[in-house]
C-alpha cells in the first residue's frame, strides 16, 4: 500500500475539515487520484431526504452527474450497495453498475453511514486498478469520513451561528459582519451608496401580552416574510434581536431608500393579522412598524455608527406617534416621511 501518499492525503484531508466541507471534497478527490493515477472519475454522494444526491463531481466523464438523485434503496447502483452493506461495493458485485459505460473499474466506499446524514464516495477508470490502488483508496475513504463529518458540523454549527433560528434572517452578529465588509467595499467605489432601514414592531408587547408568545413568534415570522419580500437579492435582512429588524440595502440612494422603507411600512400595516390571532380573540392590537433610515456615507463613517443613526431615526419615529419612517434631513434634523396615522 502507498503509505506515504496515504498518511499525506489524510493530513491534507484534516487541515481541509477546518475550512469548509467543499475543501474536504477536493482534497478527497486529489487523494484518490494520487493513490490511484488511473481514476479519472470521483463522484461524492450525500443523503438529502431520503436520497443520494450528487454533491461533487470530477471528471469530464462524469461532470453532468452533478446533482444527479438516486434512491437509497436501489441496489443496482454502486453508492446504494455501498451504504446497505456498510462497506465497499466494486463494479460487477450484486449486478451492480457503474454510472459510465466505459468504466472499467469503479468502487463505491462509504464515508458516513448515520440515517439521514450518509455519504458516499466513488471513483471510476476507463482502465483496470490493481488490488494495492483498491485497498489504498478504501483506507483513505475509511479515514476520510471523521474529517468530512467534522466539516459538515462545523458548517452546521456556522449557518446556526448566522441564521436566527425563529425567523430565519440573518442573526445581529452576521448582520454586523456583512455590513462591515460591504462599508469596507464601498470605501474604494466613490459612487457606492449604503442605506440600512431599522425596523421596530409598534405593540409588540401588547400582542404577546394580549395573544401568548405562540402568536408572537407568529407575527415575528410573519414580519421577517414582509421584509424578506421587500428586500432585492442582494440586500441584507437581519433580526436585530427581541421585535427589531434591519435592512440593509445595496447601491441605494438615501432618497430611494426612504421611499422603499414607507412601501415596507404600507406592507407591515397591511398585512392579515387574523391567522395568527387565538381562535376567538378581538382584533385589539393593531401592529404597525416605527423605521428608522440611514445612509452611508452621508450620515455615517462606519459600520457601527451607521447603525446607531438609524436607531436613532427610528425611536424618532416612535416619538412622533408610531407607524412612520424617519431619516436625515439635509441639515442633518430628523424628519417624518408622511404624516402620522391616529393612535388606534
């Protein structure tokens, strides 16, 4: 067995699961070629819901494999006798076949086997592989499965980190990160124009007083869709925590901004509250949004103070009667965009 090209894909294999699970892959995939120069072909296969999706795929033979689906439970395929038998599955055995007519060698090796999470490697050649190539790439996809779980989580574990689990949108920490590097990206485009939308629920309390915290998840993901909807592809929304929003808008002018945030205050206050109300209660508390506008670089320098001006504009909104958008004036006095709403 090749143990020096082995032990060195492992090590490689370890340092790639700190990175990133596509790391692993491509590290996975050079091993297995550097092991055994004759496969031209590695697919990788992971469970997603119920089946085995192609997550990788390397090879000119095989490139539109990609994204390819197969039951689990389909044993004519090599990567589904693989993950039945617990351990290789090569061309021929069981009648299994490979997924090139001109595959003349091809092993299936499984690299997690956990229900609902299982993967799956598999190499090809249009060319025989001798017996020492077969146990080296079997060792490696034996070993390689700790470093491809590992990643797995540690990327698990990032999209928790950068996701609010109730709503969906970007949590504060992620929210803070991507703006910083959007500010940071703007300071070299004379041009580039960032405005950020801080968005307060009006009564919050008073629905999850009135209604119970069931409802007032409801409505948080129920304004988190209103925003998301309102927001473009490259715009950033976040929950700033408890009712708070943010909307970071890409590439928009302060004045385009503001009007964007009265269509998203018209959303908030249209929407149909009655689905997410108790069976039979009163429609007594009628919510609205209080939002705040800011832009770079008129009103701020910095990720941070950016943020805080509209905070600022926003509790300006709430002190002149809720139900508003507020920004900065060119005298750099807060103003009401529209008129206010009666307190209902």
């Amino acid at each position: 067995m090749q143990v020096a090209t082995l032990v060195e894909g492992l090590r490689a294999l370890g340092l790639a699961a700190t990175r990133s699970v596509d790391a692993v892959r491509a590290e996975l995939d050079a091993a297995v070629r550097a092991l055994a120069p004759a496969i031209d072909s590695v697919l990788i296969f992971d469970e997603e819901d119920g089946q085995l999706a192609c997550v990788a795929a390397s090879g000119n033979r095989v490139l539109y494999f990609a994204g390819v689906r197969m039951t689990r439970s389909d044993m004519r395929t090599l990567p589904a006798l693989a993950l039945a038998r617990g351990y290789r599955a090569t061309l021929g055995d069981g009648g299994a076949r490979g997924f090139h007519p001109a595959d003349a060698f091809a092993v299936a090796v499984p690299l997690r086997r956990d229900a609902g999470c299982a993967s799956v490697l598999y190499a090809a050649a249009p060319h025989a592989v001798d017996g020492e190539a077969l146990e080296a790439i079997v060792a490696l996809a034996d070993h390689a499965g700790f470093a491809y779980t590992l990643a797995h989580e540690r990327e698990a574990y990032l999209r928790r980190a950068e996701y609010d689990a109730l709503t969906g949108l970007l949590s504060p920490r992620a929210l803070r990160e991507r703006l910083a590097r959007s500010i940071e990206r703007a300071r070299f485009a004379p041009l580039a124009r960032i405005a950020v939308l801080f968005v307060d629920t009006d009564r919050f309390k008073t629905w999850n007083d009135t209604y119970g915290h069931a409802s007032g998840d409801a409505l948080l993901r129920a304004l988190a869709a209103a925003l998301r909807a309102a927001a473009s592809s490259d715009d950033l929304v976040a929950r700033n925590g408890g009712d708070e929003f943010c909307v970071v808008l890409a590439d928009t002018e302060k004045s385009r901004a503001v009007e964007r945030a009265e269509t998203l205050r018209e959303a908030i206050e249209a929407l149909d509250l009655a689905p997410l109300r108790p069976a039979g209660a009163a429609a007594s508390v009628v919510i609205t949004a209080s939002i705040g506008v800011a832009a770079f670089p008129a009103e701020a320098r910095s990720p941070s103070e950016l943020l805080e001006r509209a905070d600022e504009a926003m509790y300006h909104s709430k002190r002149s009667g809720r139900n508003a958008v507020s920004y900065f004036g060119i005298d750099g006095t807060l103003e009401v965009h529209r008129s206010l709403v009666p307190e209902r």
